[in-house]
C-alpha cells in the first residue's frame, strides 16, 4: 500500500472567547491577516483502509483514547481507542476532513476541544498520566504525576554514575548524583544511553544520538566538587589522538600501556615516561588498581590546573551618555546602582573582590574614556572623535584595581549625570563594544564588558556597506545578524570579551537589535521600560548584581572526542560555528549554559566497549588561571533496537531537537523544520511500534515507549514556539531575544520553557503550606479553576492567575485586599503580610526567581481581563494565540501517521 503524504496545510478557525469569559472586543487582528498554516498530516479517509477507522460503508468511525496504561509483557505505556457513536462529514478544499464528537468533560473550552474527540485529560503529560481502562469500562484511580513518580524513586537518594550506567533521574528532581567512574547527568546528558550497533538500525529507529553538556554545571549541596589535581600529577592521555586519560582507557601488561577507544591505538607508558617501572600497577579487568587514588582513573569528571597562567579578567563600564540618553533623566539611577555595586565588590575577606581590575568609559557619537590611575590629582577624560580607526591614546590607568580607584571612580560616576552633551546625536552600541575591544587587546587580557544603552537602538556606522537583509541573491534568516557585528563578534571570541548590554528604551528602528553580538559572546540583553518605577528599579538592581558576581570562564574551548566507530555530525548553540565541529571557541560560559552535539556511525560499534564521550574545555578561570576541565562518559551498545528506545528520556530529546532547530533557523526555513521535526518523530514512534508490538495489539492502541510518553506534548510545544511560529504580534525583536536565551538553556531550563509549571496555591484558611513541583498541574485552561489561584512559571515569564471566584479572605491574605474587581493585571510586587500563605508565596516566588537567568517580573493576570493572551502562550497543551494545533489534535495526527507508516 502507498504512503500517504505526511503532510498538507490546514489553517485553524480563529479562536473564540476562553468558557467563563463574556464577549468582549476581540484583540484579533483583522480577517484580512489570517493566523499562518499549521501544517496537518493527509487525513482522507480513503486511504485509512489499514485501520478500524475505517467503515465498510466508506463513513469514518471515530475513536477516542479513553486510557494509557504500562504493559509490562510489551514495555511499553498503551492506550486504547474507544469508538465514539457521533460521526459527521465536512469538506474543505475538496478534501473530506472527520468531525467527532467530544465526551462530556468538567470543563468545556474551545481552546482546549479536539477536534477529533480527544479527551485531553485521558492523553500521556508530563505532569500527569491519564486513568486506567479495563474492558472498556473506565476505572479511575489517583492521577499518578509523572514528576512526582521520578521523585519518589529518586528525591533524596543517591543515583551512581557508573560506566554504561542505567537511565539517570529527571532534571527536575532533586537527589544526589555520585561519578564513579561517568560523568555525572549534571554535565552531561545523552539523549540515549544505549547506542545502536548498526548505523541501519540508528536510521530507522530516527533517534538522534546525542549528548547535551553543560561544562561548568555547580554541583548540588550535598554532591563533591569536580576534584583539581596539578598537570605534573596527572597520568597523560592519548599521544596519537589527544584525548585526555579516563576510566574509558583500557591498561594492559602490567600498566605498561593502554589502549584509547576514541583513535583505537595502544599508548606505551615506559615510552612517555609518565610513571617510572617501579610504580608500574597491576590491571584488574582493565583497570589499574591504583585508580581510586587518582581521579582521571576512575572519575569520570576532573579538572587540570595548568603551570602557567595568564591574566585576570577585568570589569569594563562603557554608560551612553548622548543627549537622547540624558533627556530619559535615568542616568542618575544607573550611576548610582553602580556605585553600590562597586562598593559590594569590597565586601568581608571571603567575598572580597578588590583587585579586580576596573575600567570606565562614556559615549556618545565619540568615545570619552578616563585615567584613573592613583597617581592624577584628579582622573583625566580624554576624548576619541576618530572613531573609524580607533586607536588609544594612552594604556596606562584605563584599567586599574579597585582598591587603589574606587573613590576616583564613584567621583567619575556622580558627575556623569551632570554631563552637557556636546551633540545630538544618538550614541551606538558597537561604538561602545568596539572601544571595549580596543581596551582589551592592548591589556591582553579578557573581561566583562557591561553596556549602559539608553538611547533608542541603531545600526552601527560601519554596518552601511555590509550586505543588508535584502541587498544579496543569498537567502537570509531574520535570526542571521548583519555581517560587521558577526566580524565583531568573532573579534570578541579570540579576545575573551564578553558583552552584558542593559537597554533602556523601546524603540524597535528597523532590523537593529543590540543582541547578535552579546549572546555570541557569552553575554546578553536585558531590557527595561523605563526606570522610573520602584520595581523597574529593583529588576535592575538585581540583574545587574548578578551580571557582575557571576563567575565565568573566558578563552573558553571546547573539544569532543568521541569512539572511532562514531564522529561528530553536528554542534548547535549559542555560539559562533568554526570549520570544524569536534573544536567549538567561546569568549565566555557560565554555569548554566548548555551545548548539543550530535553523532553519527562510522560503521559497526562493538558491543562489549560501547561507546566513549569525551568533553575537554579548556579556559582561564577570572583569576588569570589557565584551567582544563575533562568530562566523559560511557555508553552501552546494542543490537536490540527497543534498548535504545527504552534508555532515552524525553526532555533529552527536547532540548536536543530544540537546540538543533533553533541553530538551523539561521538558515532553513521554519516551516521546512516543523515538518520535518513532525516527520522525524512520526517515524520514530512507527519504528517503536514495529519494533515492540506483536499481532494482539490493536491498531486503535496509542503506544509509546516508557520514558518518552512526554514526547508528543514537548514537540508540540516546540514546534508551536514564537520562535518557530511567530504569531501575529509577535515582534522580530521578540523572537530574536526568545531564541538566543532559549537556545543556551540546559536541561533544566528548557523542559520548565516548553511545558510550564504551573503550581496551585492554597486557598484555604488553614492550609498554606509552600506547594512542590510534583504538585504541578496540566498546561491547559481546564486546569484553571475560577475558585483558585495559581502561579505560573518557565525561565522567561512568571505569573500570578487569580480566579473570579477566589474566597474574599484569601485575598485579603495575599493582596491586602477582599476584592477581586480591586485587583489590576499587570506587574506586580506582594505586600510583606504576615500570614502563612502571604509568606510561603512569596518564598516560592523568590525559589523560582532564583533558578532563572534574570530577574522575572511578577505579573498579575485575572480572569477575564484581556491580557490574558499572555497566559495564553503558556497553556502548551490548548491550542495557542498564533495558530499552534491542541495537544491532543497533534497526538492524534502522529498516531494516524504512524500506523500508516507501519502499514
């Protein structure tokens, strides 16, 4: 039988008014920008004779999946497709579509209906799993959280990472993670952890082989430091390929020679002369019985401290100072937040950080930069009006140590605002970076620099002879930043600068956006309304503490080996890409930042040796220390194709297709990566199914393997994203900052972005106990009770729902006030009550805000109120704001798909 296509375009309807809501003005746009196509598999009913869809009287019969259970014989969660009595036919565009009737359900909701009948409260979550069925009779038990139930397995346990260890707890749940000879899942993540034998068998079963690493991830309380031995102690690693020693070396005769699985050669230790005959060891399967005393012997994580270092990082200011930025009047409170924060960095002996070198510069349409040196009566502005070949006038006193300048410095910044600027013109954001540069290179040395934009955004001087979006025949991405600030950039990477840019104004002049070269540096963009309010304020009190106090690693590289049976295929984030993908160079990486890398056969892997992964970032530490840091792991090897599917994890799979996406909008078109995201996913769920089940299950059963049930909804999510999908009011700017945060986020981070938590607060009088995060309930409107308030949150958004129906003395509680018309949506910040709800609120508040990369605002949003549409984005499950189909319609479509597939 022929295989449908897999794809034809379907357009939704436009969404109507949430249940419980009255009709009000819709913030639709007009008929004549209708929402883009989501694209839909081919679903004629002619030529679904391969399943009980089908009629004999050439009328579809509906199904509806009224459960999902384990199998134990089968391994696999099941659910069954229960036929619906209500069947109707309608046509659009000459193609007869199936309309099915939707079973009673508590809550009834356009945004959260199927169009073919599906109960979304029956269909696998990440929070949930739906109930059990028997003989159709429908059997409710306790909705068993799929969060929650990796917890009670693993929170507050310990999971030993062991060479071709077992599949590793969530992201979310909190245990204690021990390396014994791997690298723990806090490094390093495999999106599966047991590798195909064969390449055929990998390309049928279209999961990609891969590894999530977060290099400088912080160990959790309780877990031990990544140990630090001298480069002179450690035993050395491969001469022929440069991999570093690990528990993956095989030892051989004695400890006389080793064998390295990532360029298959034996490696003679006498020759090298790494330990002398007489402390020759010997080998026990493999191992020298030594290796506890050494870590890069048993370990599967360590770090070298290497003999020579270089110099300390430096802490560069460059503050706008142009006459647009001086009407805004919000110089005065940046100077003096910066001051403050200076005077932090003088703390107790623990925390002191006084001889951190400090350097100062204004702009303008010019570049004002200031002596600072202890040795001037008074600092000295000197003032660079040829900025196109920009050259210092002097090195000596831009760069100082804080103890010998912070007085000089804080006089500099208390009559900043008094400036009387000279000119009219707006001051340029790349000026700034390229003055910074300059600082730098003639320091030689690398650093923070932290831009303080306040006039409306530009494209820089130089940028007019670059070819622009639409003067070259090459098609372009809107992603794709403009040829002079990749050039800077790359200029910024060898330096080991890394661009923090805080911006103060809202004007969106064309394609400028001041973010292409932060977020290729290891840096960012955080942007106020205006600095006039009190939260305002404290959000930039906040975000700018953190910018400064955050360790990072500068000259960062980032090298992979991997077994020689397999070679690295590709490398996707937030970084500049170089000719050769085993070898990535940042300017700078924190500790939450994440890399995907994907690997592809060679040719047959053995089974006994599995498969090797080796992750060796070398950098120098903010103290001018030269560092190299090793992370491998092993992995097992199988010629059972259901082994790998049964060691992957689906907010693995997530973050990598994430990651692999959002790196190749750059270039491809999004509609062509949707389809071929649904595409690669249909298929692997088809290979699952031919794979695992026999002739006893239905093709009406829903099978899904056992740690990806989550899969359908995170890929749903994915493909709907702005960043994918953009909506009709979504800015470019907007998707622009989406995709450079998104795109470097771990594990963590990503699976909290595409499936929000959203945890209900207790309204109750006597109950007000801190919800968890097992306690989270389903992304969909339904979950929302009027009678109840929720907190909503993923990495980039934090919200506060307050139902209608909310009791007057929760309220009072919570907002010091009885009535819910009194409320008003919008940013907000608690009132200090002193009760039990108001206190565990705002602890949860402060948890959460904790784990983000910035400082979130609190925004209050009621039912009913039109700002609504925010939340909107968030309910992943419902069908959303741009055009993105309902989870359960694209479970639906995936299932359909997959049958035919294995047909």
């Amino acid at each position: 039988m022929e295989v449908p296509a897999v794809n034809h375009s379907y357009t939704h309807p436009p969404p109507q008014p949430w249940a419980g809501q009255s009709p009000r003005t819709p913030t639709m746009p007009p008929p004549s920008c209708p929402f883009p196509s989501y694209h839909y598999p081919n679903l004629n009913p002619d030529q679904q004779s391969v399943t009980p869809m089908t009629q004999t009287t050439g009328t579809a019969a509906g199904h509806q999946p009224q459960s999902l259970y384990w199998d134990p014989s089968q391994q696999s969660y099941q659910g069954v497709l229960k036929p619906v009595p209500e069947i109707t036919n309608k046509t659009n565009q000459g193609m007869p579509q199936r309309s099915y009737s939707l079973p009673t359900s508590p809550v009834s909701n356009s945004k959260t209906e199927s169009r073919y009948g599906l109960d979304p409260q029956l269909l696998p979550s990440v929070v949930n799993e739906p109930a059990l069925l028997f003989c159709n009779v429908s059997i409710k038990t306790a909705q068993v959280q799929v969060i929650k139930e990796d917890r009670i397995q693993w929170e507050g346990k310990v999971f030993v990472s062991e060479c071709k260890s077992s599949v590793p707890p969530l992201s979310s749940t909190q245990c204690t993670l021990e390396d014994r000879g791997n690298a723990t899942p806090r490094f390093i993540r495999c999106t599966a952890y047991s590798f195909p034998v064969e390449a055929q068998s990998a390309q049928k079963s279209h999961l990609p082989l891969g590894a999530i690493v977060c290099p400088l991830a912080r160990p959790e309380k309780g877990e031990r430091d990544v140990p630090v031995c001298e480069v002179g102690d450690c035993v050395k690693g491969c001469a022929h390929c440069g991999a570093f020693m690990s528990p993956a070396m095989s030892w051989q005769d004695c400890g006389q020679r080793f064998y390295c699985p990532f360029c298959d050669k034996l490696n003679e230790v006498c020759i090298f002369l790494i330990v002398p005959w007489q402390s020759y060891q010997p080998t026990n399967q493999g191992r020298r019985v030594d290796c506890e005393k050494k870590p890069e012997l048993s370990l599967g994580s360590y770090e070298i401290l290497e003999k020579e270092t270089g110099k300390a990082a430096v802490l560069l200011l460059a503050i706008d100072v142009s006459a647009s930025a001086m009407r805004t009047g919000q110089l005065n409170h940046i100077c003096k937040q910066m001051c403050s924060q200076l005077q932090a960095l003088n703390g107790p002996e623990e925390t002191d950080r006084s001889d951190l070198r400090v350097g100062l510069m204004t702009y303008d349409s010019r570049i004002h930069l200031y002596n600072l040196s202890p040795a001037l009566s008074r600092p000295h502005m000197m003032v660079i009006t040829d900025c196109e070949e920009l050259e210092l006038p002097v090195v000596e006193g831009l760069l100082v140590p804080l103890k010998d300048c912070r007085h000089i410095l804080e006089r500099v910044l208390q009559e900043i605002s008094l400036f009387n600027p000279e000119s009219d013109g707006s001051g340029s954001q790349e000026l700034s970076v390229c003055a910074g540069l300059k600082i730098l290179q003639d320091a030689a040395s690398p650093g923070k620099l932290l831009i303080f934009h306040s006039s409306p955004v530009s494209e820089g001087s130089n940028q007019k002879s670059s070819s622009g979006f639409f003067s070259s025949s090459k098609v372009k991405s809107i992603f794709q930043g403009p040829d002079s600030s990749i050039s800077l950039a790359k200029e910024c990477v060898n330096q080991g600068c890394s661009v923090h840019i805080f911006v103060f104004s809202h004007h969106e002049v064309g394609g400028a956006w001041p973010g292409h070269i932060p977020f290729l540096t290891g840096g960012g963009v955080i942007c106020y309304n205006s600095l006039q309010s009190e939260m305002e304020q404290e959000r930039f009190r906040a975000d700018l503490s953190r910018c400064v106090d955050m360790q990072m690693a500068f000259k960062v590289q980032l090298r992979v080996f991997v077994t020689k049976e397999m070679r690295i295929s590709g490398c996707y984030g937030s970084f500049i890409a170089g000719p050769d993908s085993c070898c990535v160079a940042m300017a700078a990486l924190d500790w939450h930042t994440a890399l995907a890398f994907e690997f592809t056969h060679n040719k047959s892997l053995d089974e006994t040796r599995g498969v090797a992964i080796q992750f060796v970032l070398s950098y120098s530490s903010s103290s001018g220390e030269n560092r190299t840091r090793i992370h491998t792991v092993i992995l097992s090897a199988s010629s059972q194709p259901l082994d790998t599917f049964r060691s992957s994890q689906a907010e693995t799979l997530l973050t990598f297709y994430c990651k692999k996406l959002y790196s190749l909008a750059l270039e491809s078109p999004l509609q062509s990566l949707r389809e071929e995201l649904q595409t690669e996913v249909t298929e692997m769920l088809a290979c699952f199914r031919k794979q695992s089940c026999t002739t006893s299950v239905s093709p009406g059963q829903l099978v899904l393997p056992q740690f990806l049930k989550a899969v359908p909804v995170y890929i749903n999510s994915l493909r709907k994203s702005e960043v994918l999908l953009p909506g009709l009011w979504s800015s470019v700017h907007q998707r622009l900052q989406l995709r450079s945060l998104i795109v470097s986020m771990d594990t963590l981070s990503t699976a909290s972005q595409f499936y929000p938590l959203i945890l209900p607060l207790s309204v109750s009088a006597d109950n007000a106990n801190m919800p968890s995060l097992g306690e989270a309930v389903r992304c969909t409107v339904s979950s929302l009770d009027p009678g109840g308030l929720y907190l909503i949150y993923c990495p980039l958004a934090l919200l506060l729902w307050v139902g209608s129906c909310v009791p007057p003395h929760t309220l009072l509680q919570l907002f010091n006030t009885n009535s819910f018309s009194y409320l008003t949506s919008g940013e907000i910040k608690l009132p200090v009550l002193e009760n039990s709800l108001s206190i565990s609120t705002r602890a949860l508040i402060c948890s959460l805000q904790s784990s983000a990369a910035v400082t979130l605002q609190l925004k209050l949003v009621r039912e009913g109120d039109s700002c609504e549409e925010s939340l909107q984005r968030l309910l992943v499950e419902d069908k959303s704001p741009n055009g993105g189909a309902s989870y359960a319609d694209f479970l639906f479509h995936l299932h359909v798909n997959a049958l035919r597939l294995v047909v």
